[in-house]
C-alpha cells in the first residue's frame, strides 16, 4: 500500500492534519519528543498537540505532580519548535482525562482536520480496556509508535482483544531507541543524579528551579 498517496488524499479532502500525543508528560522528554516530531516529518502533519493529562484515569491520586508543572515544562519543551503545540484541553476540564472525550472535542470543534493519536506500542496492550475503544477509532487514525527492529504483529496473543477497527486504521512508525523515561527521570532528580541530555536543557532549569521531584516519594514511584 502506498501510504504517500494515501496522505495526498487526506490532504485534498481535509484542510488540516493534527497528530494527538497526550500523556502524563511527568517530565515531558526526549523520547516525547522525538516522538511528535518523528510523526509531523512522517506523515506530512500540519502540527502535533501535547496534551498533558489533568486527571489520567491510571494513576492514584497524588501520584502525579501539578498539572500546573508539567503544562508548564511541555510549554518550555515545545517552545521552539513552530510544530508542536501544547494543549490545555485537559487541564480545562473536570474528572478524569479519557482519550476518547479529548478527541471527541477535536473532532466537534474542527471538522475539517484529520485526527492521528499517536501512541506508544505498549499502550495497545491495554487499549482495549481504554473508555470507547471503538469510537476511539472513529475519530482518528492511530501512529503506533516502535522501537527499532520490532513490528506489532495482529496475531500476538496478548492482542487478541483489540477491536479489528483500531487495526484497521493503525500506522507503525519506528524512532530511534531512547533509554529514557520519565520515572527514571524523577528517580535520578530524588537521588541527586543528573539528567542532562535526557529532556530539553529549559525543563531541566524548571525543575530545580522549582525543586521537583524532591524527596523520597519520587523514588517510590
């Protein structure tokens, strides 16, 4: 299949292309990131939305760090980059934070723009029991983000509960493997390790600037 002239298409029948990374972005990082910007380059976007999660319907309460701190270290992340666009989309809303309802407000608000959610890989392994999974594939299109050298497969066992839709409408883009992530992230700031080169150097500066991440619950966690 000739996904080229696929994205032609979408460019002549939709005026806009709109790639969704939401997340706890507890700290937004390289591997984010790269992740956005992987896609935009991709599959010809028009920009990608980071929208950091109020409410992530996973995590216990407290778990999480202000949702004022971490729209704040997006915001910083993304600055410089015209591509990449923070969202307050869930900051702004009550309860928990559903994919489904966020996507659902795009789709309502810009009926011209066509919606890719991109994802990480490991995420499929339980987007099944996500809320609506299958009007979750009505509204967008889903960029299955890999690691080098591994494909999703359909007949993996552990993804035998995934709605036929979502395969149906599922793009797998590979980037390059990071060894990074946010927990480490927060484990190494308790610990008094460094974390240079594994987020933008502005991110880095806010959170010793606002000593986040201190004290012995981030190692925990």
């Amino acid at each position: 299949m000739n996904w080229d002239n696929i994205w032609q298409v979408v460019k002549v029948g939709k005026i806009k292309s709109w790639g969704i990374l939401g997340g706890t972005f507890d700290p937004i990082h390289y591997g984010h990131l790269i992740a956005a910007e992987y896609a935009c380059h991709n599959y010809k976007l028009d920009k990608v939305l980071l929208i950091p999660a109020a409410s992530p319907p996973h995590k216990e309460l407290g778990q999480v760090l202000h949702g004022m701190h971490r729209y704040r270290m997006v915001e910083l992340a993304v600055k410089s980059n015209p591509r990449l666009e923070v969202s307050p989309v869930e900051m702004e809303r009550t309860g928990l934070s559903y994919t489904v309802d966020t996507l659902a407000y795009f789709r309502g608000k810009h009926t011209e723009v066509e919606l890719f959610f991109i994802v990480g890989a490991d995420s499929l392994f339980f987007m099944h029991s996500w809320k609506e999974p299958e009007r979750l594939a009505e509204l967008c299109r889903f960029i299955v983000v890999t690691r080098p050298g591994y494909k999703i497969e359909r007949n993996e066992p552990a993804l035998g509960r995934l709605p036929d839709i979502i395969w149906e409408r599922m793009l797998q883009m590979e980037i390059p493997g990071l060894d990074i992530s946010s927990s480490d992230i927060r484990q190494r700031v308790a610990a008094g390790k460094p974390i240079k080169y594994l987020l933008p150097p502005e991110v880095e500066e806010y959170i010793f600037e606002q000593g986040l991440y201190r004290g012995d619950k981030y190692l925990e966690r």
